[in-house]
C-alpha cells in the first residue's frame, strides 16, 4: 500500500519538556488512520506536527524525519505544506463570516479571485460535507449561526475548499452530540476516496467504527507521548500485540 | 425525616426573598439615581441653552470680544475639521501599533533583548500616557508643534497635538480588541495555509473591529469635549478656519471663552447644548455605522 505520511525517530520538545519521543510510523494514502491514547500521551501535538501548527509555540523544536510523499516537511514552506495537509479542530472554529466567505477563505488566500470559480468550489465543498442541501438557500448567513455539528461540517468544507491532500482531524466530534457525530463519522467514510485520512480521537468506539488503522499512544513516566503499538484496527482492537493496548481498548485504564 | 424535609425547603424562604427584594431596590435606586443625575444635567443645559438657540445663533460667526455678541457657526465647523484631523492622524498609527504589540512583539521579544526593553518601555509609555492630564499634552505640543516646528496656532498644531492625546486610548481599546479575538480563528486561517498578514487583516482585524471602533468613538468624544489642550495649540480666533496653518476655536474652547471672558452666558450655555446634543448624535452615527460594519463583515446573525 502506498504510504502518504512517514516519520522516522520523530521526537516533539517544548523548551526542555520532551512530549513526543521517537515515534516511527508509516500512515497509509487513503486510508483512515485513528490516534488513540489517555489524555496527555501527546496525539494533537502529533496530527499538528504534520501541518507543523506547532511551530507556532515558540518554545518548539523538532528532532528525526518526517516526510509528506518522500518530501521533507521541513523542506516545504510552511504555507505551502498546510494547502496540501488540510486541519478540523476540536472545536468547531467557523470564522465570523458569512457561510460562503467562510468556504471561499482558503481559495482568496491561495489568490483566487473570480467569482464564477469560488461559487463552483464553494458548492462542491459544501456537497462534499454534506452542508450543502441546509444551507445553499442562503450562503450569506454567518457560520456562527449554524448549530455546532453543521460548523463543524462548515469547517470541513472549508478545509476541502482548497484541495488537500491530507486531512488531519483533532477529535472532530469530541465537542458534538451523538446524533451530529455519527453525521460527521459517516462524512469522514465518504471523504476517504480522495483524502488520507489521520484522525485523533477520544473515543474508541470511533476508533472501531470508523478507521482502516489505529495508532495507539501511551505515556512515559516522564510523561513524553511515545507509540505502543499500530496496525489494522480490527487487529489492534481484536488481537493487540501489547499488554497496554488490550488493557485501553478493554477499557481497564485511560 | 418528613419534618427535616419540610424545614429545609421553607424555613428562609421569607427571608430569602425579602433580601432579594431589597436588593434589586438599592440596585434599582442607583441605577436610577444615575440616570436622574444625567438626565438633570443635559436637560437643564438644554433647556438653558434652547433660550438662544436660534438658526441666526447656528448661521453667524462669534463677534469676539467681551460682549461676546454673535453666534457660533465658526466652532461649529472648526469642531468638525479637528475631529476629522485628529482621527485621521491617530487612528491609522494607534490601530498598527497595537497590532503590531499584540501580533508580532512577542517574536521580536523572543529574538533580541534591546527588542525587549523597546516593546516594555512602549508598553509602559501607553499605560501612563493614558492617565496624563490633557494640559501636558497641550503644553508638549505648544513646545514642540506650536514654537519649535513653528506651525503657530493652528489646526495642524492642535490636530497633531491631540492625536498625541488620544493615541494611548486607541492603542489600548484596539490592544484590548485584538486580544479578545480567539486563537482559534488564528489557528484556523493559519491551517488553511493564509500567512500570518493576511490571517491579520481578514480575520483578526474584522473581527476586533467593532471594540476599534470604540476607542475611536471615545477619542472622538474626548477632542470634542477638550479645551486646556486646545486653548494652548489651537489658539481661539473665533474666524473660519481657511487652511492647516490657521487658528480656530472648537465650540468646548467657545464654551470655556465665553463663560470666563464675557458677561453672555446664556450663549455660553447655548453652545453647550449644541455641544451636548452633537456628542449623542456622533455617538448613534458610529455605533450605527459599526453595527452595519460588523454584520456586513460577520454575515447575518
């Protein structure tokens, strides 16, 4: 299978704090891959490194490989590397902006003017996340009047808006009720054709339910995030290899 | 255990809402002690004032002197021209700088130490130039503007003058503005691969602006509710003002003249209602016009 993202001896530091310690693992095109772990284990810092929103802490610096497609990250410019990995955060974050100025944002920052092709885009993005058929009567409401499982599908419409390659989610329903989760789930299936997939999540049952691979984190006592183990989630949920995975997946501890 | 119950759910109950009660009274009395007080005061400049008020008194320029004979149409407009100038100056400049302290100084803080104590001493600046009296202001400006860069007494003098004095209130309110803008919409941009100019301009500035747009309606309240400032850079010619470099004479300044250096009061009081019911009209305009702004920028609610 072709790998998409690859890291090699990766290890996150913030200041002198070593959050990520040596983490090897080959994420797979087109597929959806969960990170899963307790809480503290370090699995948003590492979806952000791959859009590298943790340089935005100051205090972070690197060490090891990371590679987009055998291409450095590091040797990417930064604004080039987040059209090609695309984010959907915790929390729904639409911009105070109308529906449309919320998905046309990333085509007008890459410099796309005309209107006739950002109302095209805009469209396809909206059908894409599934939005489109509750809001296309009126593109010129504000995103933050939509309810909190259409902002998120707002945000992952803006996120396709600008045609990445990867799509990195940090607990995209963590914030949702069930009924506005499972939507987004079943979105996530129907995105995976065209996208590589990489989803932090809290909850296992999501993990079961909607991956093709599952990356399971723990923490060292010194509190650095390291992995544990990966594979096919079946497998990892079914038959895990580690005391640890079976003890969080069984629910004895996390 | 029934009885327990009972005395749990009842016993203070009386005293509860009394206490309630009498709460909301003092809070209500206050309230409306406040907006009596207020009340009294406009409508008393008003209906004071309203005895001259006339369209000659609005129309004909002052006739100077101690009889203080005449109207005030020049203040009027030279009110106008300041404020114009002022905000002008001051706003552009207070709005990038506060961007500038709350967006990019903490690289800069990071990069080099002589950055560091740069950004603490304007920091700092700010803060106390906020609580100085508008007199320093105004003799700053008499030195520097008025007699060494030898502008006279003029609109440029007294425009530049109080920029200076409003420009720590601007800095501050939009300071505070770009502060209260979640990091989350930061982020968001940022992830979608716009650079941190344009994350600024399309999504953090709109969304601070109405909080701008108050400070720029406090600094406008402020040049006209000015005089000590305005008395020593200004001048207080009470002809039109043809250019820059002429003196003029705001209608607070025409106030304060009026009632210290002639027997008209009552135009004194006259001038001051017009001065009132400006300021409220300005203060409607602008939260209209931000109102509008911020739908037209956030979409519909």
């Amino acid at each position: 299978m072709e790998t998409k993202l690859k890291v090699k001896d990766f290890s996150v530091y913030y200041g002198g704090f070593e959050a990520m310690h040596e983490i090897d693992i080959e994420i797979p095109a087109h597929q959806i891959t969960a990170i899963i772990g307790p809480s503290g284990c370090g699995k948003s810092t590492f979806l952000r490194a791959f859009n590298r929103m943790n340089d935005l802490i100051p205090t972070s610096h690197v060490d090891g490989e990371i590679y987009m497609d055998d291409e450095d990250l590091y040797d990417i410019d930064v604004v080039e590397l987040r059209k090609r990995v695309g984010m959907v955060f915790q929390r729904p974050n639409p911009f105070p902006k109308s529906i449309f100025d919320n998905v046309a944002y990333g085509p007008r920052a890459h410099g796309l003017r005309a209107r006739a092709q950002l109302e095209e885009i805009v469209e396809r993005s909206l059908r894409r996340a599934v939005l489109w058929d509750e809001v296309n009567d009126d593109l010129e409401k504000s995103g933050l009047a939509l309810s909190g499982g259409q902002q998120q599908r707002l945000c992952i419409a803006r996120a396709l808006a600008i045609e990445p390659d990867v799509i990195l989610m940090d607990e995209p329903a963590s914030a949702l009720d069930p009924i506005a989760t499972l939507r987004i789930e079943e979105l996530i299936q129907s995105l995976k054709e065209s996208y590589t997939i990489v989803i932090v999540t809290h909850n296992m049952q999501q993990a079961a339910r909607a991956s093709d691979y599952t990356a399971f984190f723990n923490m060292m006592e010194s509190r650095a995030g390291y992995l544990v183990e990966y594979g096919p989630t079946k497998q990892l949920f079914t038959n895990p290899q580690q005391k640890a995975t079976e003890d969080y997946v069984t629910g004895r501890f996390g | 255990m029934e009885r327990a119950k009972s005395r749990i759910s009842s016993s203070n109950l009386l005293r509860r809402k009394v206490g309630q009660g009498i709460a909301f009274g003092l809070f209500w009395l206050a309230a409306a002690v406040a907006v009596a007080a207020l009340l009294f005061i406009i409508g008393y400049v008003v209906v004071q004032g309203s005895q001259v008020i006339n369209l000659a008194f609005l129309t004909t320029r002052p006739a100077g002197g101690v009889s203080g004979e005449g109207g005030m149409s020049t203040t009027i407009v030279t009110t106008i021209y300041l404020v114009v100038l002022v905000i002008a100056i001051a706003t552009p400049l207070g709005v990038l700088a506060a961007v500038y302290m709350v967006e990019y100084a903490s690289e800069a803080e990071r990069e080099s130490a002589l950055a560091r104590w740069l950004i603490r001493i304007a920091r700092s600046g700010v803060e106390i130039l906020a609580g100085v009296p508008s007199i320093i202001f105004g003799l700053f400006g008499f030195a520097l503007f008025v007699s060494f860069m030898k502008l006279k007494f003029s609109l440029l003098s007294a425009g530049l003058s109080g920029a200076c004095l409003v420009l720590p209130v601007i800095i501050r309110t939009s300071e505070e503005a770009l502060k209260a803008v979640p990091r989350s919409y930061r982020e968001g941009s940022l992830a979608l691969g716009a650079t941190k100019w344009q994350t600024v301009v399309q999504v953090v500035l709109p969304t601070a602006a109405p909080g701008i747009v108050t400070g720029i309606v406090l600094s406008v309240g402020r040049v006209i509710a000015e005089t000590a400032i305005f008395w020593v850079t200004l001048g207080g010619s009470y002809r039109l003002p043809t250019g820059l470099l002429s003196s003029g004479r705001t209608m607070a300044l025409h106030v304060y003249m009026l009632a210290s250096e002639t027997r008209a009061f009552d135009k004194a009081m006259g001038t001051a209602a017009i001065l009132i019911v400006t300021i409220i009209v300005i203060n409607l305009l602008i939260n209209i016009t931000s109102r509008q702004l911020a739908q037209r920028v956030m979409g519909k609610q």
